[in-house]
C-alpha cells in the first residue's frame, strides 16, 4: 500500500486502490466488495465510504457510457501491435476500410 493511498476498512486494512479495483472488476455492492477484497465485513463502519465510491465508480460509467459510440472505440493512444509483438505496418481492418 502507499502512503498516498489511505485505508477504507481500518479493520482489515483494505486501502482506497483495493475497494476501486474490486469495484472496476464487478463488484457493485457492499456485499460484493467485502466477497472480492473483505472491506466492509469487519465492524461496518467503513460502509459509508465504500456506499461513496461504488457511486463515484457509477458516474464515472454512467459518463463513459453517454459518451457517442464512435468516441468510446477510439484508439488515439494504443499501440499498433502485431500477433508476435512487433509494429503493424498497417491499421487494423475495420469499418475504415479502403
């Protein structure tokens, strides 16, 4: 953990990192986050942040899924990588097809 990262549940010492990764990779209850990282089943009193950022995590998707389809599949900054880890020559075949 770092310093930087400050702890949500005291009780089993789950930091802010732990709780928002469970949240990224599913979990999408208080219930949920205590079966992914264990926050929240110790003495409880770490459920009002976890309630805080399972709503923040919910914005943040609600905002990517407004966003229009054709800004959510843009690849601006990926790489252009082949099977054997090399650089493509060439875009990926798709819709921009010549």
């Amino acid at each position: 953990m770092r310093e930087e990262d400050p702890l949500v549940c005291h009780c089993l010492s789950v930091s802010e990192a732990e709780v928002v990764h469970a949240i990224r990779t599913g979990a999408d209850s208080l219930e949920a986050v205590g079966r992914y990282c264990e926050a929240g089943t110790g003495c409880k009193s770490c459920h009002d942040p976890i309630r805080v950022l399972l709503q923040q995590e919910a914005r943040r998707d609600l905002a990517r899924s407004r966003a229009p389809k054709s800004l959510r599949q843009l690849s601006l900054f990926d790489e252009l990588v082949d099977d054997a880890g090399g650089r493509r020559q060439s875009a990926p075949m798709g819709s921009h097809k010549r």
